[in-house]
C-alpha cells in the first residue's frame, strides 16, 4: 500500500503534472488532516509503550534476518525449523511456490530497503555490497514473472531509492554509483521476452538464463495467466523506465494493463481471474478482490498517484464501482461471477484480500475498510493467524498460514487515515501472537495449520519485507525514521518509490489529452481525499461505532451486559424486545421493530430477503443493543444446529408406473419427525397441499389424507409445515425448493430444523427436494394421474412385479439410460439396479454455493447481494429455527414468489428426460468450475 496516503490532492485541485514535491506535500495533508480528528475514543497508547512495541519489532526482525544471513545466505530463503537455506532443486519441489526461488538471494534482495526504514543503515551498506558482489541474474531456472517482479526488480529499485537518498544525505553510501539500478536495468531486460505474445500480456514463467521458447528454457507453453500476473507489473515497470530513460519497460507494462481493460466484462466491469495470453479469453470467470486479481487493481490506483495519469484513475473507479456493487456484502468480499454479478462463485474469502482495507484507505471509502478490517481481526483473535482461506461463517477453508503480511498493511494504513489507538491494540495482538506461535529459535515458521499451531519449514521473504516494515511504521513516530516516507508508494511488496518519478523522462503518450490544470468531472474522477468532517461527522466514536456491531461476529457468544440492561427495563413495564425465534417477516410490527433497531431488510434480485444491521441507524442506543442482540440470537440459532449430530441424506424413490423403483432422488433430512433410519419406509401417493406452502390450516385435508403431501419451502417454520400436514391426515411429507433451478447437484443438501419448541409431536416423516428433483414429481404428476412414491433412508430395489405388468416403452428406456448417464456424473442422483442399490450423497461438492436461508443447518452462504433495499418487504420464508447466517451479522431468508401453486405449475411441461439431459449439463458446468477452482 502506499505511504502517500489518500490521493493526490487533499480539499484542492493538483495539476497533471504537478512537481513531485507538491504530490507528496498534497499526499501527506491527506493523512495528517485524518489523524487529528482522533484525540478521542479508545485510550491512547502511550509513547512509552509505542517505544517498547517498536524496539520488540527490531528485535524480531533481527532475529529473523539474523538467522537467514546466519544459516541460508546465500540461498533464496530460511528454513527455519531445519536451520538451512532453501535452494531451488535440492528441497523437493512445492510446485507453483518454488517459482518465486532463482538462486538469487531473494530474501535478501527483498529486505534492502526494510533495512533503512528500520533505521539499519550499516546493515543495509553492507546488504548492498552483499547483492553487488553474490547475486547472480544469470541463472538457468525458471521463475515467475510476477513473483521476480515484485520481489526481485522491486527490491532492486526500493534499495537504489533509499540508496540514493542515503547518500545525498552524505553519512552513507557515499561510494554507491547506481550499481543497484544497473542490475534492476539487467533482470528487466531478461523478463521483457515474456511479453512477446499477441496480446501483450506475458507469459507467467520465464528462463533467466534462456528466456522463452527455446527449447533448454523449459517454459513458453503456457496459456493462461492470471490478472494479477500481467497487471502487477507498472510500478517497477515505470520505475525503471522513469530511472534508466529507458521507455520500453514502461510501454510493455501499459500495454498489458491497456489489454485487460479492454478484456473486461462490460456489463459488470469485472475481470476474471485467469486470461488467455494469446486469445484474451477469460478461463476462469470468477471475480474478487483476492488470490488472482487483487493487486492488479491495487496497481491501477497507484500508477496514477505515482505517474500522474488519470486515465488509471479512471479505471480503478469504474472498477471499485463493480467491486462495492457486486462483490462488497460488508464486512464481506465474496467472488462473483463477471457474467452474473449478483451469483456468488464461493462460500469461501482467501487471506490476499485483507490488503483491501488499505486499499480503500488510499481511495478514501474508510467505511467499509474499517467493516472489513474488523472481520477479519475477529477472525485472527478466533484462529491466531488469518487462515489462508476462511468460509463466510468463519471456519478455516484452508488451514495454513505462511506468515502473511496484508492485514498488518491495512492496519498501519487505516491507523495513518484515523488515528484510532484502536489499531495500536491490533498491531500488538499481531506482534505477540507472531512471538508466541510463529516463533522458532531459527527465526520465524510458517503455520501449516492455525487449529493445531503446527509449523511449515518456510520464511517467505515476503515476512522480511513487508511485516517488519508495516509494523514498524506502525508505532513509529516522524522522528524515529530516518527519511519522510510520504515522499514514497509502497509497491505491493511494499518496496520504497519516490513520487518525484511522476515528472521524470516522461516520453510515454498518455491517452488522456486533459490540460494541465482543467477541472474534470467528479462522476468521473475521484481527486480528492476523504474531508474530515464528513469522514468522521462530529463523533470521536464514528470508526468505534462502525466496529461495534463487528465484535462478536465470529465468537457467537451474545453479550450478557446488554441482556441484563434490557431486564431490568422490563420491570420497569417496558415491552419486552423482539426475539430472533419469533420474528416473522410477514408481521408489519415486527417489520417496524427491526427498523427501530438499526436492521435492515435487503430484498435480492432472485426474491429472497436478507438482514443487516447497522447500529448507528437505530432509534436510540438501547435499540441498537437489541438489533445486535436479536443478531446475535439469529447466529445462535445456526451454531446450535451446528453442534448437533449431522443425518446422512435420505432417499424419495419414485415406485409406481412407468418407474418401479428406476429413479431415485437425495432428499434432506430433518431433525423431527419419524427417522427413517430408525423404522420402516414409508411409502404412499402424494398429492399437493393447499396453500402450497403448508404454513396454515390445509383446505383440501381430503386431497391429502392418506398421502404424502407436497409442500412448498417459505413463509413458516419446516415444523409448522408437518403440523399442518399431520393435522390433515398426511401420512409423510416433501418440503420442494422454491428457489427455481436449485439441485443437489450443485448446492449441498441440509437438515430441515425444528422451531426451537419441542417437536416431539410430530410423528411423520419430513423430507427436502431442491427444486431440480422436486420438479421430476411434479412433472410426473402432471403427465401420470397418480404417483406413488418411497421414503426411506436409502434407495430399495425395484418392484420386479409391477415392472413386469407393463413393459416400459422406449421413451422410459430413454428415461433410465438418461438417468444412468447423469448418475455417473453425480452421487446425487442414483439410478438403482437390482442387485446393487446405492445410497446418494450430499457431499459431493462440498464448496459448492447453495442459497441461504433460516431452514439450513449447514448450508452454503449468501449468494447474491443487492445493496438497494426496496420499500415494500415482501413475505420471508421462515422454514427452520436454524440460521445459515454464515456466523455474520447479516440474515438471509427467501422470499415466496407466490402461495399458489398454479403459478409454478402453470409453466410449460418439460419431459423427465430433457430434465435429466439438462442435469448432465449443469454437472459438467459445475466439474469444470470445480476443476478451476482447484
């Protein structure tokens, strides 16, 4: 992240071209007028103990470099737990990881300029001298471009900047003669053969020694790339061109970036995460701020503050606009499609996106920075470490931790922009848990697991070159770093480039013709730096008050100080406040109540309702702490279903004419009723309840008694339904999805919970069908006057009686070979055969996206987002007790299109073998994005 702070003017207008001095003066104003605000709040920390904090992290640095030059110099990186270097083809190989390893000193290179912040003057003269006379460019080894960019030419050019300031300042470096750039010069020469494609995007590896292509470099085979890859590359690009006069790193990196402009989504403005090098097809079509993209956008808010061209300005604001439409679902970030924007491509956030907060500082949108930042730090205090991916109730995804320096980025950037002691607190909590659970007598490991505390023998040389240097800067005052580092951006290896570049050997033609001083559009151009007073609007507490509702979001123990408040206000006669098991969204008073309490009622496109709470839009204080509360009861209400016993899936067989037994759809569970486990299937005709949602007295008892009712899923509790059902006479029932399209093939099945009152009284069993699988005995129903179905906890044989009644027809052949086809392709969907019945599985695709809603017990996440609440709330489904929350402080449930069962019904009639052809397609559709994913 940058340390020129928030922009390139701060309240006033900065020319095209303005003199370097008067970027970083505007750039400083920015985050000087930010920190006054903050004289207020969380207790301030003193400078003593600033003092303290800033030494242990000179001491932890020195153990760390100390036993890397002691023990691996000069190999790439420290193993720390063997004590050895780590050098390319003697370890075995870690695959796409080793690509970072040259046999080039790496951790050396990158810590040059982490030296001279940490005031390590003679340590950094020596280092120089180390690099000048050791480090061979000249290797026979493939690396990633991206990686030796970023570390390798980024550390190159961050020593030379800080070399050269050192030896203006005339104590040090006074021999220095450019050697450093001069070697930067070579290693970019050497990458430039990557750019030698269609589309100017670069090959993600290339051979030091031979480049690309030829057959001894071993590379130059590849396709895709990611965008980040080619998009990270303009900072040291332009450096070295604006350094050197030589344009063309310059030009190769502009074209690269100009490319993936144009080969953005255009009705969304997203990227993708891997392109093409040679077509500009996009290969995998997701869209985040993490793994894959996250620095490319990074890179276009940053060229323009260090190179002065606002055609890049451009671009980052049309594509934070897509970012805070689509991906944002505060304090979230979750992938997206770039084709369906508002579809969630993952119920799983990696660590990289925890740069984003300090990204958004540097942009000026401090809100969400700091709702984000405090998830995450929650995160942190429940694992220790940031996982390097966590699912959006909070749960390690993957369980490793390589000792990541992006959140301590974004927690020195959003103390620079606030001044809130608070994030004083955050660092020392990073600096004790590095020291506590990282720490090894040879410098510092990598966790191979955060639930266990288990260690990985590495030391990125990443750990050098950015953490020590975020933290340091962290509790440092002006005083005690040697240089003003607003003079300089951080790159996203946070390697030192001075600002003064913007007005050096500029020989690049820059699309914007814009004049010198001309005023250009606020609805285009973002130039200035958050104002104070509306940042912050007369409240000391505003970043405090946007935290709050944050702090018990992934611990989901509910505060029993406020419960105590609330008691003794009932006493007092005091209407008792609303409670989450009661709540039902089709009551206007509750509606009203929710309101009073600062929780907001979000319809999304695909109809279902989602709640938020936002505690500085309640009524009062004491409203507020009921909407966190009445949260905070909806995340207990999933937890508890989550310490339950899990139920395997169970299985609807479809027996009668012209079926016997052939298909078999996986069916949910539910934790009341008759267990099918336990006793004997039951088997009967269904027929369709009215209403169709089974959430009151059934008009039609006759129609149902004796039969398996269909019931709609919305609008009531899974139990209220079989009450309804039972009372009528039905001997079982089948919840059927009402989210059109959904299917066990690419959502996990869930247990229907109960209301949170007993349910002992219901006495028949209760099954789920997505809407896929439902709408097979719908079909059926329509084409066939009466079908008879088996529920049981696993598919039976076929009735080789009744088949025998009547041969199938062709049509049915047709059927089953169909449905064999789709079941190879899935465990969802079985096609049993006589002597060797199978048993479906949920679990198939256990990262699969599945909607979110209050009958889920251990469903997938939310899976759209509409930042725009409509004014009239529509019913809610209220299916079960237990909340797929994802453990936040955010409610989703689904919406009923309609009550009336004709409407569903009154489609056209699809026939049971186009179904089952289209299953085969989405199976295939959702194995490749599997594929992708991995």
């Amino acid at each position: 992240m940058s340390g020129a702070g928030g922009g390139r003017g701060c309240g006033s207008r900065v020319p095209q071209r303005a003199p370097w001095n008067l970027v970083a003066a505007t750039a400083a104003l920015c985050l000087v007028s930010a920190t006054s605000v903050w004289t207020a709040g969380a207790a301030p920390m003193s400078r003593e103990e600033k003092q303290r904090l800033g030494n242990q992290v000179l001491e932890m640095f020195d153990h760390a470099y100390g036993n890397y030059m002691e023990h691996a110099y000069p190999a790439d990186e420290l193993m720390p737990l063997t004590c050895r270097g780590r050098v390319r083809g003697q370890e075995p190989s870690r695959g796409d990881v080793d690509d970072a390893l040259g046999k080039f000193s790496l951790t050396l290179i990158d810590s040059l300029d982490t030296l001279v912040v940490l005031n390590k003057t003679k340590e950094f003269e020596d280092a120089v001298r180390k690099v000048l006379r050791d480090v061979n460019l000249d290797n026979d080894v493939v690396v990633s471009v991206f990686e030796t960019n970023i570390r390798v030419l980024g550390g190159l050019l961050g020593g030379h900047s800080l070399a050269i300031m050192l030896k203006e300042k005339g104590e040090y470096m006074q021999w220095y003669n450019d050697e450093l750039l001069q070697m930067a010069k070579q290693l970019g020469y050497k990458l430039l053969p990557a750019f030698n494609t269609t589309s100017g995007l670069p090959y993600p590896r290339i051979n030091l020694k031979f480049g690309i292509r030829k057959p001894e470099a071993r590379t130059g085979t590849e396709t895709d790339t990611c965008t980040a890859c080619a998009g990270t590359l303009i900072l040291e690009f332009a450096a070295l061109s604006r350094f050197t006069g030589a344009t063309i790193f310059e030009e190769y990196a502009r074209k690269a970036l100009d490319f993936l402009w144009e080969k953005r989504q255009r009705s969304s403005n997203l990227v993708g995460v891997t392109i093409n090098i040679h077509t500009g097809d996009w290969v995998r079509k997701d869209s985040g701020v993490g793994a894959g993209i996250d620095s490319y956008y990074e890179y276009l808010l940053k060229a323009y503050v260090l190179l002065g061209d606002d055609s890049f300005l451009e671009r980052f604001n049309t594509h934070y606009d897509a970012i805070m439409r689509y991906i944002s679902q505060p304090p979230l970030l979750l992938d997206v499609h770039i084709h369906k924007p508002m579809l969630n491509a993952r119920t799983w956030m990696d660590a990289l996106l925890a740069f984003f907060p300090g990204l958004q500082v540097l942009k000026g949108d401090i809100r969400p920075a700091i709702e984000t930042h405090e998830m995450l730090y929650q995160v942190i205090k429940k694992h220790n470490f940031l996982p390097e991916a966590f699912t959006t109730d909070f749960r390690v995804h993957w369980a490793q931790h390589p000792l990541r320096p992006e959140f301590a980025e974004s927690t020195y950037f959003l103390y620079k922009a606030t001044g809130d002691p608070y994030y004083l607190e955050v660092g020392k909590t990073l600096i004790e848990n590095l020291n506590k659970y990282a720490r090894v007598p040879c410098g510092f490991a990598a966790m191979k697991d955060v639930r266990t505390g288990s260690h990985e023998d590495r030391m990125d040389s990443f750990f050098l070159a950015e953490m020590f240097k975020y933290l340091y800067l962290l509790f440092a005052d002006k005083e005690d770093i040697i240089f003003d580092v607003e003079d300089y951006i951080f790159t996203t290896e946070a390697h030192l480039l001075p600002l003064w570049l913007s007005t050096t050997n500029q020989s690049i033609s820059k699309k914007n013709t814009t004049s010198d001083y001309t005023e250009l559009d606020d609805s285009n151009f973002d130039w200035t730096c958050p104002n104070t007073q509306i940042l912050f609007p007369n409240d000391p507490l505003y970043a405090q008050s946007i935290r709050e509702p944050l702090k018990n979001v992934v611990d989901k123990s509910c505060p029993r100080g406020i419960i105590r408040v609330r008691e003794e206000s009932f006493r007092s006669g005091a209407k008792p406040p609303l409670r989450a098991r009661d709540f039902m969204a089709t009551n206007p008073e509750h509606l009203e109540i929710l309101k009073k309490m600062g929780v907001s009622l979000i319809h999304l496109k695909d109809g279902r309702v989602q709640l938020v709470q936002h505690a500085i839009q309640a009524a009062s204080s004491i409203d507020a702490e009921d909407g966190l509360r009445f949260m905070q009861e909806m995340i207990e209400l999933s937890s508890q279903q989550q310490k339950e016993q899990q139920l395997p899936p169970r299985a609807v067989q479809i027996v009668s004419h012209p079926f016997f037994g052939r298909v078999v759809l996986t069916a949910g569970p539910a934790q009341f009723g008759l267990d099918l486990s336990k006793h004997k299937e039951t088997r009967g005709f269904v027929a369709s309840s009215k209403p169709y949602n089974g959430c009151s007295e059934l008009t039609n008892p006759e129609a149902v008694m004796g039969k398996i009712a269909l019931i709609q899923r919305g609008q009531c509790m899974f139990a209220e339904k079989a009450r309804n059902i039972q009372n009528a006479g039905a001997i079982g029932g089948i919840v059927i999805d009402d989210n059109e399209g959904s299917s066990s093939d690419t959502a996990p099945l869930f247990q229907m919970a109960g209301d949170g009152k007993d349910t002992d009284d219901i006495k028949i069993p209760m099954l789920f069908l997505f809407s896929k699988e439902g709408s097979i005995i719908l079909d059926a129903m329509r084409e066939y006057e009466e079908v008879e179905v088996l529920l049981s906890d696993k598919a039976k044989d076929r009735d080789p009686d009744m088949e025998n009644e009547e041969q199938p027809s062709s049509e049915n052949d047709f059927q089953n070979q169909s449905a064999e086809q789709m079941a190879s392709g899935s465990q969802e969907v079985d096609l049993v055969d006589e002597e060797s019945p199978e048993e479906g599985s949920s679990n198939s695709h256990p990262d699969s996206s599945s909607p979110a809603d209050r009958d889920s017990a251990a469903g997938g996440p939310p899976s759209e987002q509409n930042s725009h609440p409509t004014e009239s709330p529509e019913p809610t489904r209220l299916d079960g007790e237990c909340t797929d929350l994802d453990n936040q402080l955010e409610q989703q449930s689904d919406t009923e299109e309609d009550s009336n069962p004709n409407v569903s019904w009154g489609k056209k009639v699809q026939p049971i073998d186009s179904i089952l052809a289209d299953w085969n397609e989405d199976i295939e559709a959702f194995e490749m994005m599997e594929k992708d994913e991995l």
